[in-house]
C-alpha cells in the first residue's frame, strides 16, 4: 500500500516529528510504501531519502493569515 504522511516537522525533533517517524518507519517495516510531505525545511521540492520512505520538505504556510 502507498502511504502518504503530513508532517509539519521531520526527521524527528520530537513531538509530532517523532510520531511521524515512528509511524513511517512501522509502516516499512510492514511493507508499505510511505511518502512524508513535511514543511520543516524552507527550500521548495528538496527530498531526502530515509530507508523505505522518501520525504519531501515543501513550503506551506504554518499559520493561517490574519489569524
């Protein structure tokens, strides 16, 4: 199965970064294939590769404006 994980942080820096991770890195070892889309990074399209998943840091806004 192809999983795809919205985090706002990742690799881990703990919080939701690690819960993220933990939940990826389960879901390899089950034999899925996992994409993490993460805003962590401010480079647009820069990719990592983790053993099993491939993680994608994208710009996206964090807050909502005016808010």
């Amino acid at each position: 199965m192809n999983v795809l994980i919205l985090a706002p942080e990742f690799p881990p820096a703990g919080g939701i970064g690690t819960r993220s991770y933990q939940s990826a890195r389960n879901l390899v070892r089950l034999g899925h294939r996992v994409t993490v889309l993460t805003s962590r990074s401010r480079k647009l399209h820069r990719s990592r590769q983790y053993p099993g998943m491939e993680v994608l840091n994208l710009s996206w806004p964090t807050t909502v404006p005016g808010g």
